[in-house]
C-alpha cells in the first residue's frame, strides 16, 4: 500500500532522491527478507519536513537464501549516511511482530 500526502512542489531536488532511496532500498529489503509479507509505504510532505514510512509484515513465504545473501549488506548504512548528509534522520529495526521498519526525517532545507 502507498499513502502519500501533502504537496512535494516545494522540496528540493537532494531530498527528493533522497527520500525516493529510501523507499527503494526499503522495498529491495522486503524483496529480499520478506517474500510474500505486506508492505506499506507512507510519504508525507511538510513545509519542513519529508517523511519517509515502510513498514513490512513477516515473510509468508520461504525466504530465498541466495537472494538474501546477494548485495553488500551495507545498504542501511550507506543510506543512514546519505541522509544525514541532508540533516536527516533514519531508523530502521524489526518490529516486534517479526516485521521491519524503516523511517525517514529529511529537512526541506538541507543542512
């Protein structure tokens, strides 16, 4: 599911792909840890801030080991980095339903 709300005509550009990213490498997360579970995406636009919300449910199906495997294993972390070059902020851990999380806070006037 995706919800998105507010109006985006005013981010800038850094924090827009930024926050695109962040969905992207949530959403490979899932692709890859969580086959079958449900996902929800929530974008929500500030005058000051962008929030970025995923959230995904346990995997339902058996889990691809070379799939999981496949990557650097580093993408969090370098995406953690990204966005606090903007003055942001991630959170990313499971819940305690099994499910992950993965938040953004992005100023709109990058630091």
């Amino acid at each position: 599911r995706l919800h998105r709300s507010g109006d985006d005509a005013h981010v800038p550009v850094s924090v827009a792909r930024t926050a695109h990213r962040v969905v992207q490498e949530a959403l490979t997360n899932v692709h890859k840890h969580a086959p079958g579970g449900e996902v929800c995406v929530d974008v929500r636009y500030t005058q000051d801030v962008v929030t970025v919300l995923v959230e995904n449910s346990p995997p339902t199906a058996p889990v691809d080991p070379a799939l999981a495997a496949s990557g650097s294993g580093r993408g969090l972390h370098c995406l953690r980095e990204r966005v606090e070059l903007l003055g942001g902020r991630l959170q990313a851990g499971p819940r305690s339903d099994g499910g992950f999380r993965v938040q953004a806070r992005l100023p709109v006037v990058p630091a």
